[in-house]
C-alpha cells in the first residue's frame, strides 16, 4: 500500500525485543526526517484496518492542525489505489476521516493561539494520539491527555513528532539521558534504560530521508554549518541544545545571594498575578549603571490578594511594587495593607520596549532563583513557519519575567505612570 521509510519499521511494528505494543513513540530529530509522512501513513494503514482504530491527530492549536498533520493524512489517502481510496470518506471542515467504524479527526489542545480557557475534551475511547511539533504541548497538557486515554478496545500508542527542544524541557526530562556530542552547547539524546518497556524513540534527520529530498535542499542544509551553526546542529542534525530555540534572554548570569544581599542599591519590586492555573510572582529589583540585580521572592499559585499581601509582610518587602495594570482590582486590595504599590506604566508595544531596555543591560540573578532560572530556559520568541525566531514572545513561562518588567517600567519609565500610586494611610 505505502512504501515505508525503513527506520520508521518500529513504529508499525512495536517493539521486537519486548513482543509488546509501546505506549509512547518518539520520532525526534533535524528537519525533513520524514516524520509526518510516516506518522501520516501509519494513521491510514490502521484506518483501514479490521481492528479498533480511533485516532486523534493533533497540535497545541487546533488551527494549526489543518495546514500540517492533517493535510498530510489527506494526501495518504490521495496516494491510494482509488478503489481502496473510495473506502474513506473525508469531511473536510470537520477534519474527519472514516472508515467502517475507524475514525481519523484533527484536535487541538487549545483552539487558538490566544485561547488559554478552553481544555481538550477526554479522548477516553480514542486507542491512537499522534501529537505533531508536540514540544509545544505543556507538561501538564500532556499528562491530562495521556490519562485520558483509557479504552480497553485497542492497545494506547502516543506519538510524538518533534524537532529537538532544549536540554530542560519536559520531555527530554522525562525520556532521555543526554550525552556530549562533540559539538559544544549540543547533546545526543538516548532513551533512558527505565522507559525502553514502554517507549520507542526513533530519531532522523534528512539523511535518513535523503531520497526525497532534492540536491538544492540539501546543499542549503549544510550551509547553515557555517552561516547559522546553532540551526545546523539543532534543527538540522537534530542534536538537543543548552537552551530553547529563539530564547528571548540568553546571557543573564547568576550570583551569589551573599552577593546580592551586600549591594547597597535601591530596591523596588515587580509583581504579576496569578491564581490557580498561573503563579503569582513577586521579584525584588536593583539597578546601577548598566546592570540589573533580580532576587526571586515569591512564586506560587493559589495565592488570593490577602494572602499576597501576608507573604509580603513576611518577606520584609518595603518599596515601591509596580503591577499588572490589567488587575486594579488586586493592586487596590493590596495598597489596603499599607504596601506603595501602583499599576506598571504601560504603553506602544511595551512588552518589547521592556525587553529591548532589558537587553540593554547586564542582568545578573540570585543563585536561589529556581523559576527564574527556569523562565530563561522557556521564555522564547514565537517562531515562524520556517523554525526562525520572530519578535513576538510566547505569552508563556513569562510570569517572572513579567514581573521583572513591570519593576523596571516603573522605576525607569520609559513611559508615563498609567495612574497615581495607591497607598492608604
């Protein structure tokens, strides 16, 4: 029926050694692998099939889904012997293909790009989830879909298609040990032995796909070894790298909290709220000349403005706290409890105004800064179709980094105070 590239054999097969079916199937590495012509392909085969199938083809939006996956497993069934073909019926608006009792159907974690309500219904009678660019998907995503899945119709397969994430992400974390690849900043990926029972990985990069790839394309591939060697050696060869992709702040350092405590400078402070899904972050700032200090001092969800105001007291917070202006409600609740506390001055575009002010300056953070610490790793500029970072952050991993904004953003100004501070006397 499909010609099949051979080293996606495990991915139609299981796992040989074990005589099981995997639950989890990785096939991570550089670009044009084939990954989605294959995961493509192995979505129509059981289509077809006389056994339970039920599968979802996904990506973080559901948007997305159309233009990608999707049109992929439209193909397949294009490239089909129109006889077999004819036994598929396709509702494009629905992004749904059936046959017999089988079902294909394009999901999204979220519906939207800006829609961060909406969660992805249980998929309990589904057997298959094939997640495309699924470094997108949160940990906390993940696992809810992954519990989700609980038919005993058909043996659960998760696959993940992904390029590589950087070395902190969740699932190179959960899944991997990494080893030196003789390249600085970039590692090699190897399924840790505790996951082998019930994972596969399968890594490519264009060389395992080479017969389909055209000699221009190839040729501007290995450019980027000396034009963009970062590119190369993550999106080409499909190593893991030191940090995200289009990370938005690459070269804060850390210093001693001994250090920072010894700095005379004035101190002010960034708060952003957050309840049950997001922290709340409170971060202490100094700066002098061209450097900014930063101390992490509060991140935890769950937190209600009371008892903000109570973990502030006991953090000894005394200066000026600049906010989310999005929240009056909480800044006023707060200023009830004798904090000087104001709403951060906004203005044009000032998400990037405050990165690029920020980029001005050396940074330098508390070495007990742990999400901090974490944010740099995450925090990251949206990319375009083609990998390539652009100059619209991911509204994501940024709670610190926000709060840190609206510390500087007050007390630099590079724009006029939104409002008068509250202080209740």
């Amino acid at each position: 029926m499909f010609d099949v590239n051979k080293i996606y054999k495990p991915l139609f097969v299981g796992n040989a050694a074990s005589g099981k079916r995997p639950r989890y199937i990785i096939m991570m590495g550089g670009r044009s692998a084939g990954r989605s012509h294959a995961a493509s392909q192995y979505a129509l085969i059981n289509l077809l099939s006389a056994t339970y199938f039920r599968c979802a083809i996904m990506r973080f939006v559901l948007n997305d889904v159309r233009h990608s996956i999707w049109q992929e497993a439209v193909d397949r069934r294009d490239e089909l012997d129109d006889e077999i073909a004819a036994r598929v019926s396709v509702t494009e608006n629905q992004m749904k293909m059936q046959c017999g009792g089988n079902t294909i159907v394009g999901k999204g974690f979220r519906r939207s790009t800006n829609d961060q309500k909406s969660k992805l219904k249980s998929l309990a009678n589904f057997n298959c989830v094939i997640i495309e660019e699924a470094d997108e998907v949160a940990e906390e995503d993940f696992i809810q879909l992954d519990d989700s899945l609980r038919t005993v119709k058909g043996d659960v397969t998760i696959v993940l298609l992904l390029n590589p994430p950087h070395r902190k992400h969740w699932i190179i974390r959960r899944w991997f040990n990494l080893t030196k690849s003789g390249v600085d900043g970039f590692y090699k990926a190897d399924l840790k032995d505790s996951e082998k029972r019930d994972t596969i990985y399968i890594h490519g990069t264009y060389e395992s796909n080479r017969q389909n790839i055209a000699d221009k394309t190839i040729d501007n591939f290995e450019r980027y070894k000396t034009r963009n060697p970062s590119h190369y050696y993550s999106m080409i060869k499909g190593l893991v790298s030191e940090g995200a992709r289009g990370r938005v702040f690459t070269d804060w350092q850390t210093i001693s909290v001994a250090e920072y405590e010894a700095l005379e400078y004035e101190r002010f402070y960034g708060l952003d709220f957050g309840f049950s899904n997001d922290p709340t972050a409170l971060v202490e700032v100094m700066r002098h000349n061209e450097r900014i200090y930063v101390r992490q001092l509060l991140y935890e969800t769950g937190l209600t403005n009371a008892r903000i105001a109570k973990r502030m007291e006991e953090l000894g917070v005394n200066g000026l706290i600049f906010a989310d202006a999005s929240e009056p409600k909480s800044i006023a609740e707060i200023a009830e409890y004798n904090f000087d506390i104001s709403a951060a001055p906004k203005g044009n575009d000032s998400i990037r105004t405050g990165i690029d002010y920020i980029h001005d300056h050396e940074v330098y953070y508390t070495e007990d800064s742990d999400d901090i610490a974490d944010e740099l790793q995450e925090y990251k500029w949206a990319l375009d179709r083609n990998k390539e970072p652009t100059n619209t952050p991911v509204d994501a991993h940024n709670h610190a980094m926000d709060a840190i904004r609206y510390a500087l953003a007050g007390r630099k100004s590079w724009v006029q105070p939104a409002e008068p501070r509250i202080r209740l006397m």
